[in-house]
C-alpha cells in the first residue's frame, strides 16, 4: 500500500501532461499513465484484481532480483524525462524512480558490522606493512 500515492501521482502527473497541443508532452504523460499502470501490477496486484493478467505479471515482476528491478523502475521513471524535461515529468516520476532507487539499495546487501570492518582493516595494513618490509629488504 506504501507505493499507491506514488502511483497517483505519476498517473495524474500524466494526465495532466496530456492535456497540450504538444505531441512531445503527450508522449511524455502516455509513458506516465503507462508507468503508473505497470508499477500498479507489479507492486500492488491486488488493485487490479478484475485484470485477468495481473496476478501472472505479478508473478514474473517477483520472479526478478533487486538489481533487476532497479533498472527497470529507473529506466521507466528516467524515459518520460528524457522525452520532455518539464515539472510535471520531474515531480511524476520522482516516486517511480525513487522505487527503483530502492530496489537498487536492496540488491546492494545490508552493511557490514563495525568489527568486520576492523578486521578487514588491519588485515589490509598487515598485508601493507609485509609488502613494505619486502621493498626494504630487497633495497639491502
């Protein structure tokens, strides 16, 4: 349910997009809606439970790794902006991208603990310090 705001969003950022003389801002506000629709199956099947494909969509978009995802929600929220740069396309797709950012986060793993961190630097100044006492050994 955390994503259906910005699902809103990027749907009515393109529609309103749509409403121009414009060819370039309808194409923009089409891949807006398209994005809202497609974020929607994905990430919350459950509103499109009429949609006879949503589930197996569903499916398949869970099926994806992290990284996978990142790009794809990256990729969908970056091509409006690309179309035409204006506000409406930046503020729309803010929350489309942001989702990606986050599954890009996620594919990155959790951090590690401070004493892993410490071993692994003492561990690197060890390997310097030998590598130090070999050059001098090798100037005598």
């Amino acid at each position: 349910m955390d994503c259906l705001p910005g699902l809103q969003a990027c749907g009515i950022s393109g529609l309103f997009s749509c409403i121009t003389v414009q060819p370039l801002n309808i194409a923009a506000g089409l891949w807006m809606i398209m994005n809202a629709f497609v974020l929607l199956l994905c990430e919350a099947p459950f509103c499109c439970q009429f949609v006879e494909f949503a589930n197996t969509v569903a499916e398949k978009a869970d099926q994806l790794q992290s990284w996978q995802k990142a790009v794809f929600y990256c990729g969908m929220a970056i091509m409006p902006v690309i179309i035409n740069l204006t506000l409406t396309t930046l503020l729309g797709n803010t929350i489309a991208f942001a989702t990606g950012v986050l599954y890009g986060l996620s594919a990155l793993g959790k951090k590690g603990d401070a004493i892993s961190y410490a071993r692994i630097k003492q561990q690197k100044q060890q390997a310097d310090e030998e590598e130090k006492q070999q050059a001098d050994e090798e100037e005598l």
